[in-house]
C-alpha cells in the first residue's frame, strides 16, 4: 500500500515539473544546417538539435555537405551525435581532408525515435577560418519491431509478429486467439454469436483434445424467416459415461439449445448427423473438465428459409406460381377465372397477393372467387327484360329487351338482345349498339266493335273499344279528344278556345280511359299547355276553319288497353268518299238532350266534298248561316239522317282504318243540327295539319 502511494505521488511531481507543455507533433523528415550555412560558421559555438519522429520510427539521417574544420579527434570543432546520451560518431573534417572524421555518404541510424546533433566550435585562428560547416536530411524510418530478439520475459509475440509502420501487432495461430496481454495466445472457444447464413465450427483445438478444461459457448442466431441445421463432421468425439440406463453425458458435454423447445446434451464417440433444428437461433455449450480426454467436434451449419404450407386451390381462379414447396419471402397471386370476381371477407377486392411470412404462415388466407354479374340492364320504358339465359345478371347471361306488347312496339323492330360480357358490361350482339325505345302501337285496340251503331242513333262503347277517345272539362264546358302520342291530345280548337285565346292551362281537365262518366271524371289529367291553331279565327262560332288544337298534358301517359293513341294520318292519306269511319263522344245522343253517362260511337261514311257543301249552301239559305265548307274539312254523314256527332263531341276523333288501324282523318268540328235530313258532320281534315302537329308537338 505504501508503495503504490508513494510511486503515484512521485509520479504526480514529475508530471508537473518536467514536462509542463505538450509535445509538437513530431516530423516524419526534416533538415539540419550549422548556422550561417552556407557561410563560414562563427567561432565559439555550442549548438544543440534534438530531433525526433513518431515512436515506433527510428532516424535516418544523411550528411549532404560537411566541412568542419579538422582536427585529430575532432578535437576542436566537431558535430556529434547521440542517441540517448550514448555517442554514436564525432564528425569533423570534410570529405577530401585527411585528418578529422567524415561520415561520408553512409547514413547514420538511430536505434531510436530521437536523436541529438551538438555542434561545437572554438576561438582558434578566426581569421583563417572559412569552413562552411554542415547540412543534413533526416527522415523517419518504420522499425521492424518483429526482428528484434524481444525483452527478458519471451518473444514480443509469442505466435505470430507483424510489423505495421511505426508499430506491430501480434496475432494467433487458427484455433487461438489473443490473450488481453495483447502478446500470448490461448487455445480458443471460436465462440460467441454467428448470424451468418452459414459457418464453420469446432471445439478448441479440435482434432484434437485441448490441454484443459474449456468451456465456449456458441451463439447461432440468423435473420428471422431462417432455419439453422447443424451438420455434425463425422468426427466427433466427448467423452461418455457408461450407466445402466445408457450412455450419459456426465463429465463432458456439447449442449444443443433451441428456444422453447428442450436441450439435448450430446456425448459420445459417433456423429449426430444432421440436425434440423427448425429454429433461427441455436446455442451451444460445450464443457469438458480437466480430466477424460475429448478429442471434439466440428460442425458446419446452414440456414434454410422457413417453409410454408402449399397453398390450396381457388375455385374457379388460378394460384401462381404453382411449386412443390413454398418458403419464407415466396409471393402467390390468385387470379379469377373469367367471369368471376375476387372476393375477401365479403368484400370485392382488386387484386390478391400472399407471402410467405417468417413465422412460417401465409400473410393473408386465400380468398375466393365468386362470379360477377353486370348489374341490372338499363331499363327500358315501357318495356322490360327478359332472360335468355341465364339469371341474376351473371357473367354470360344474355337479356333481351321486349316492349309492352301490344302497346307498345320496338322502334325499328329489331330483336337486340345483350350478354354480360367478362368486362362487367350488357354488350348488344349487334355490331352497332341500338339502344331500344319503346314506341307506342297506335289505333289498335285489344277490342273490337263490330256492329254499326250510331251516336245520335247510336250505341254505348265497349270498354277498351276506343282508347283513344278522351273526355276533356273546360271550365265546366265538355268536349272530345284523342290520345294521339304519351303527352298530346288532340282536339278541335272551338272546344279549348274562347275569343280566340286558348283556355287556361289549369282550367283543363283530361279525362281518360273508361267508357263511364262517372267513374271516368273521378281522375282527371292536367295540361301543361294549349296551342291552338293560330290560324283559327272564329269570334262568330260561324268559320271553323283551321278548328284543331293540341293540348300538351303534364305527365306522359303510360298506354294499356283502355289508353292508347289513335295514328295520325300518314303523308298520302286520302279519304275516300263512301269509305265508313267511326265517331265516337260523350255528346249528347239527342239534340238539346242531355249529355250521356256513356261513350258512344257510330259508323258514318266519308261525304262528297262537293255533296256535302251543296247541303249547306241549301240549308244556309233555309237558314240564313254563315258557315263554309273549306278544303281543310271533311263531311261524313248519312244523307237520310238519324245518325251524326253532336254538341259534346267536339274535338272527338272521326277514325278512319287502314291496315286493321284507325287513323285520326277527322276532328269533330261543327254541323248544322245534329243527325237532321239533308245534312252532314262537318269535320277538320287532319291530313291538312301533319306539319303543324309535328311542328307543336316537336317545339313543345
Ligand atoms: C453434411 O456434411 C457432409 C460432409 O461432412 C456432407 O457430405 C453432407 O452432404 C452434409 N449434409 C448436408 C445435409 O448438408
Ligand atoms: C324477337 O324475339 C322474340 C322472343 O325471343 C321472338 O318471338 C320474335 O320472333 C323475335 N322477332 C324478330 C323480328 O326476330
Ligand atoms: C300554360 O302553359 C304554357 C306553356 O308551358 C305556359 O307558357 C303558360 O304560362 C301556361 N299558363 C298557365 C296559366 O299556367
């Protein structure tokens, strides 16, 4: 104890007082020049270098120039040099002078990282004196520390020497390892932790037995995802204890470890083989006493991606890529068959992909595929799908469009039929997509009349007999129509025109559909607007001319059999005097009777324009009225009477059939008297206004 203090203290002393400022950092190479160099060095000199390289250096230095004046022995001026106060050579003289001592070329070596020059000089004959003194290099040499024999306690290193510059290191033959000392060496574990993918181990000194008791551990750890599998060299010798219940392990042993799992102890003169540990870390103790005799082991070890379970099949999709094992980082992709659809957890998904995960399961379970359907087809008016195979819309299902029949028909009359294609879309098996419209069946009705029957004289209508007959209530006043498209009725303008204004919007009631009054007048249809026809002009209820109105209703009408239109007349439509049409009204069946609480309809054939405008020019002057007879009209009626349209069935059609369809020839418009003798129901000839219903119906 009192030793140690007392060394520490002088330790203390000498630190502070010998050397209060820190070294320069030393030159590797420098020069040294007598003063005054290249002149004549003054007399009466005593000049000291110390120079010094980095430790684990030794100096060179070279003599470039000397001419120191000579002397026997140097004795006057020299230049000496020393290492470490022991003088390595006193120089004078230069390189042609026979007394003194030169160097010459030879360089001078220190054994050391220093070196002292001290250049002295007297006051002998200065007048004569004219030598120029010296000039020298000096640079830094690297000692090989490993070719110097060592100190009293051995070798510097006792296996393996290798100089570096300015120092050395030792090293240790394979299967040793460095001592702390930094100098010996010792048989080693080789243990510690390992994390390459694979390796090479063995016990100290193995092949053979090491010269006491170790005990190493070996730690095998590798990336997660990775299994470690042992390969025992066939080689393998611990030391066994026989017993009754076998061979034990009881003195020396190597113990594999594997998390979770137990430890087995290994001992014994045959290899285990191979190991699959399953398992990315191992840890190995081997442990061997200084008695028995263990020759060792050696090991190689490899590491193995962790393995997944082969993915199952999807249904209707396809699992790629297809392998005979799947391992750690390995992808699938499960791809749908056509038609069908990925689905997870309910849920419609993009795309599908999995991988292998470290713990050795699929990151995501397999999802299914389910086939797709292209949704509802796009509705059509009036019409619908059907099913030409297949249902719920499914992939492959193929729809075709019908329309309401007998109402309404195609547009074009094409049979188009879609199929849900693989993208999800109704494609049209035609190669131009029409996309189908409804259009309504005109003056076709789903029942027939098929007695004469008269209105005046006439006879109650069936139902669904004249559907296109409706009841129209203007401001109290009542008058016919006809259903001639989904939002249009026609009719005549006396009936919604007053003065020459056509009747307010909200002041006309439609009625349509029943035969009944009654009933009828309980579910009225609005108009969005009336267009009367702008050439009518009849203040004096006495020029009927142009007597044709359109009423646009509020809402479309969808047809059935008591509802639809009745056609218009075609381009060339002609009217063909003696050709029978039908009328029909909620007028009066009398003249001055009462309005009836049926529809009524007779037969009345097409009139002789010139008969018919004879009538009247006889009767007007019987009767002194101003009406005439323009080409825009037409005259149906019986010559003898008895039967006619009347007060109230204003506006009502007059229906002339081609084909097997009515066509609306006329429009209920005026006459004088009702069924009298003599004369005729006059009636606006439509034919003459296709331009100007096509125009209103078009422009509104
Ligand atoms: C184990 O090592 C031996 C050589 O020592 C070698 O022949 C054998 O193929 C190895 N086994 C495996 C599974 O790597
Ligand atoms: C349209 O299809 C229907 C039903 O498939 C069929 O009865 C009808 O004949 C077809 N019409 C035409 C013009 O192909
Ligand atoms: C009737 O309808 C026409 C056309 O839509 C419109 O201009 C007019 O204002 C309407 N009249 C009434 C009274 O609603």
């Amino acid at each position: 104890m009192g030793w140690t203090f007392c060394i520490v203290l002088f330790l203390f002393v000498l630190a502070c007082g010998c050397w209060p400022l820190p070294d320069p950092e030393p030159l590797m190479h420098g020069e040294v020049q007598s003063p005054q160099y290249p002149q004549p060095y003054p007399p009466n000199l005593q000049k000291q270098w110390d120079l010094s390289v980095p430790e684990g250096y030794r100096i060179r230095i070279t003599f470039t120039h000397m001419d120191i004046e000579a002397s026997a022995g140097c004795y006057y001026d020299s230049l000496t040099v020393l290492y470490d106060g022991k003088v390595l050579g006193k120089f004078c003289g230069s390189e042609n002078s026979a007394d003194g001592h030169h160097p010459g070329n030879q360089p001078i070596l220190s054994p050391g990282n220093r070196l002292t020059l001290i250049f002295q000089t007297d006051n002998n004959n200065p007048e004569r004196h004219q030598n120029l003194g010296f000039s020298a290099h000096y640079q830094a040499l690297d000692i090989d520390e490993c070719s110097a024999p060592g100190d009293a306690s051995g070798p510097l290193c006792t296996q393996i020497c290798l100089n570096t510059l300015g120092s050395y290191i030792c090293s240790c033959h394979h299967g040793y390892e460095l001592r702390s000392d930094q100098r010996s060496c010792m048989l080693s574990c080789a243990g510690g932790i390992f994390d390459e993918p694979e390796g090479f181990l063995y016990s100290p000194g193995y092949p053979n037995s090491p010269p006491h008791a170790v005990s190493c551990q070996y730690i095998i750890s590798v990336e997660l995802g990775f299994t470690v599998s042992l390969n025992f060299s066939d080689n393998f010798h611990i030391e066994s204890v026989d017993t009754q219940q076998g061979l034990s392990c009881l003195h020396h042993w190597l113990q594999v470890t594997v998390p979770n799992r137990d430890h087995i102890k290994l001992c014994g003169a045959k290899s285990p083989g191979l190991m699959v540990t399953n398992s990315n870390t191992v840890q190995l103790d081997y442990h061997t006493d200084d008695e028995g005799l263990s020759n060792g082991w050696s090991l190689d070890y490899s590491t193995h991606r962790v393995q997944c379970p082969v993915p199952g099949n999807v249904a209707e999709g396809r699992v790629t890529p297809i392998l005979t094992e799947y391992f750690y980082r390995d992808y699938i992709f499960v791809r749908c068959d056509q038609g069908y659809k990925l689905m997870m957890e309910g849920q419609e998904i993009e795309s599908f992909s999995t991988m292998c995960q470290n713990n050795g399961q699929w990151h995501l379970p397999l999802p299914e595929c389910h086939i797709f359907d292209c949704g509802e087809p796009e509705p059509l008016l009036n019409g619908g799908v059907t099913f030409l195979s297949g249902f719920q819309n499914q992939y492959r299902s193929v729809v075709q469009y019908h329309c309401n029949e007998p109402f309404y028909s195609f547009l074009g009359a094409v049979n188009v039929s879609f199929t849900c294609e693989s993208d999800r879309k109704w494609r049209s098996n035609h190669d131009v997509v029409v996309r189908p419209t409804c259009i309504p069946v005109c003056g076709q009705p789903t029942q027939h009349l098929s007695v004469y029957q008269r209105i005046i004289g006439g006879n109650d209508a069936p139902d669904d007999t004249l559907p296109w007959q409706v009841l129209l209530s203007i401001d109290g006043g009542r008058g016919g129509g006809m259903v001639i498209a989904d939002r249009w009725i026609m009719t005549a303008a006396h009936v919604v025109g007053k003065d020459g204004n056509p009747a307010l919007n909200d002041t006309v009631r439609v009625y349509m559909g029943l035969t009944d009054v009654g009933t009828l007048m309980v579910s009225p249809v609005y108009a969005a607007s009336v267009h009367i026809h702008p050439d009518y002009n009849n203040p004096n209820h006495v020029d009927y001319n142009n007597d044709i109105a359109l009423i646009k209703l509020q809402d479309p009408i969808t047809f059935d059999s008591s509802v639809m239109p009745i056609c218009l007349p075609a381009q060339d439509a002609t009217y063909v005097t003696g050709t029978m049409g039908l009328v029909s009204g909620f007028g009066v069946t009398q003249e001055k009777g009462r309005s009836p609480k049926q529809l009524k309809y007779v037969h009345l054939p097409v009139v002789d324009q010139e008969t018919c405008s004879d009538s009247f020019t006889t009767s007007q002057q019987k009767r002194g009225g101003g009406q005439t007879l323009t080409d825009n009209m037409i005259c149906a009626g019986l010559p003898e009477g008895g039967k006619d349209s009347c007060g109230g069935d204003g506006g009502s059609a007059y229906a002339l059939k081609d084909n097997g369809r009515f066509w609306a020839a006329g429009i209920v418009s005026w006459g004088t008297g009702c069924g009298k003798q003599g004369s005729y129901g006059v009636y606006t000839r439509v034919a003459n206004y296709l331009d100007w219903i096509m125009k209103t119906m078009q422009e509104n």
